[in-house]
C-alpha cells in the first residue's frame, strides 16, 4: 500500500510541473490502449502484471520528456494532453521506440501472437497491398547500413494503439487533483481509438498533422488512410461519435516503416475516401485527372471590390462558403465509385488518380 501511494504521490507532483491547455486554448490529445490486454491478462497473470508495470513506466517517463499532462487513465489506457502537436506526435511516436526497447518477460511475445492468429489472414492481405512501402523502406537512407536495416526488428513486448487529435478546449474539471477534459474532441479522440485495430499503430487527425512542424515530420513514415465518416454508436464506445467527416493518417518512425504493412483497416467507420494502399502505385497503368471549380478567383476579386464600397459582402461571402465544402463533397462521394484516390484537394482544384483511363472518362 505504502508503494501504491509513493507511486501516486510521484505521479500527481510530476503532472504538477506541467501546465495543462485550460479552456479556450488548443488541446492535443493522444489516447492509448493495449491490445489484446484481457486475452493476455487471462494467459499468464504474472507475466502481465510485470508487463504492465513496464507499460506504465514507459509511458510517464516519455510524458515526463515531452512535458505532456496526464489527464487520467481508464483501465491500462492512458488519456494524456499536450500544448502543441510536435509534443503530442513526438511522444507518440517516440513511445513506440521506447515499447521496442525494453525488457519484457519472457513468454509475452509467444502469448501476444497467439492472440494475434485470428487476424493472420488479413495481416497478410495488407501486406500484399503495401508492397510499395517495401520499395519506399528499402530506398531510404535514414538507417546507418543496410545490413542494420534489414536486422531491424518491428516487434517485441505489448503492442499499443494510440490516437492523436486535437481541438480547443471547451470544458475541464478537477477528480484527485488532476485536470479532466470532456467535451468534442475528447469525444472524437476516443472514437478514434476505438476505431483503431492495430497494436503499435499511430493514428493522427490531419488536423494535428497540418499545425505540426516540418522537422517533427522529417523522420517520420506517413501513410494516408482517406477520410472517414463515424457510423453513430458503437458498441464497446465509450463516447460520442463524431458528427464531422475526419480525416487520418497513420505516423511511424521510419524506422518501423515496415510496421505499416501489417495494420489493420479502421473499423465502425464508413470510408469516404481511398486509404493510400489502394491509389495506383509505381509501374501501374495510371491515368491523372486534374479538376478545377473556376469562379472562386473571380469572386474573391469581387469581394475585395465590394470591400471598398459600401455594399455588403453578406450575400458573395456566404455562397462561397458553400460552394467550395459541397464542391469538396461532390468531388469524394463520385471519385469513391469510380475507384479514385484524391492526390490533392485544395480550395478550387484538385488531383485525382485512376487505376484506368476507362474508369477516369466515367467519372
């Protein structure tokens, strides 16, 4: 009991040396759990109890370095909160590193594979989807030689899903002296986590990836995974399901390039958009549509006209406000039943990829 409290008390006078985003402010979440933590508690008790201990060292010591807020925990998930995405993505993805290497009891591994035999199957079917990240990892120069790369293990010890999102804070409450956030986006960051299958997987919102820093990214492997809409409640969700489309990417250090071949799908999600295993690939017969909504450029001229007299801009602004979202719209729902993938979307303009001229004059 003396230990448990000693623990506690070092936990709690930690947090407070951190300043957690207060109401108003942007809050970058990152969420984690376990896989298969009950299937391997029920294998061997002892085994798990040092495991999670490990776990659980783990994670405070990588929030002690990357100066994140540990908002709570909810069974082995820890709910932590950072002040800018280059500390809520460089803890997450560091974490998985830190995971790798460490000491874990001997036996987990052959416990955590045989939990893992029922997705076999479609471990291997994305395996032969994401063969180009093989040809991606085997260009790439980030590891010393080639024969430290290709000693380079992917797995070892518990393997932990972790979402990141973010948004601004919109409440916040005091449980044991720690700061709880509830509100959207805490809502969609566990929506997000439940979505997520794969141990060892990072999945990001855009939104977090588009306020990161150019070197927080630079040694990072990316992989698109298209933009989502969340299908009302789930079962096993522990929260609200998102009322707006969001879209992912899945973040690995480049040394676990590889590691991205073997996630999974998202689940109790409708896709919207392709993930980038499914756009053509390198030596594929592939036929490029670029689509432009003209007009935009034409009223924003207008509007800066109209901003040097005395008429309103009410009327022009609130149409161009909708017309780009339902161009935006329009251009997803069709390019997905004509099998494209959307290289680029901006404003006005976007880049398509089909797998065949045929299918690029249908759409």
């Amino acid at each position: 009991a003396i230990l448990i409290l000693r623990k506690r008390a070092s936990m709690t006078a930690r947090s407070a040396l951190v300043r957690p985003p207060v109401v108003g402010e942007m809050g970058f979440f990152v969420f984690t759990d376990i896989q298969d933590s009950t299937l391997l508690w029920e294998k061997n008790k002892t085994e798990m109890y040092q495991a999670i201990q490990i776990h659980h060292e783990c994670v405070r010591s990588m929030l002690a370095l990357t100066e994140g807020y540990e908002t709570g925990t909810l069974g082995d998930s820890f709910l932590c909160v950072f002040q800018s995405a280059d500390a809520a993505l460089h803890f997450a993805v560091t974490l998985q590193m830190r995971l790798l290497e460490m000491e874990w009891p001997r036996g987990l591994n052959e416990n955590i594979e045989h939990a893992m035999k029922p997705r076999a199957e479609q471990i291997e079917e994305m395996k032969s989807l994401t063969k180009f990240l093989h040809l991606e990892n085997s260009n790439d120069n980030y590891h010393e030689d080639k024969k430290h790369k290709q000693g380079q293990k992917l797995w070892d010890g518990l393997r932990v899903r972790m979402a990141v999102h973010c948004g601004e804070v919109t409440s916040t409450s005091t449980m044991n002296v720690r700061v709880v956030y509830s509100g959207t986006s805490v809502d969609e960051t566990t929506a997000i986590l439940d979505a997520v299958v794969s141990g060892g997987q990072v999945v990001c919102s855009v939104k977090v990836l588009s306020l990161a820093s150019e070197s927080c990214l630079a040694d990072k492997s990316l992989l698109h995974l298209g933009k989502y809409t969340f299908s009302g409640t789930t079962p096993g969700r522990t929260s609200e399901a998102p009322t707006q489309d969001l879209e992912f990417v899945s973040i690995m250090p480049k040394r676990l390039t590889l590691r991205q071949c073997e996630f999974l799908p998202l689940k109790s999600v409708v896709q919207l958009t392709d993930a980038a295993y499914h756009c053509p690939k390198a030596n594929d017969s592939t036929t490029l549509v670029f689509c432009s909504l003209p007009g935009t450029k034409v009223m924003e001229f207008q509007l800066a006209e109209l901003a040097m007299s005395s008429l309103k801009l009410s009327d022009l602004t609130e149409v161009k406000k909708e017309i780009v979202p339902l161009f935006h719209k329009v251009m997803e729902e069709s390019i997905q039943n004509y099998g494209g993938y959307v290289g680029e979307m901006h404003t006005d303009f976007c880049l398509v990829a089909f797998h065949s001229s045929a299918a690029a004059i249908s759409w």
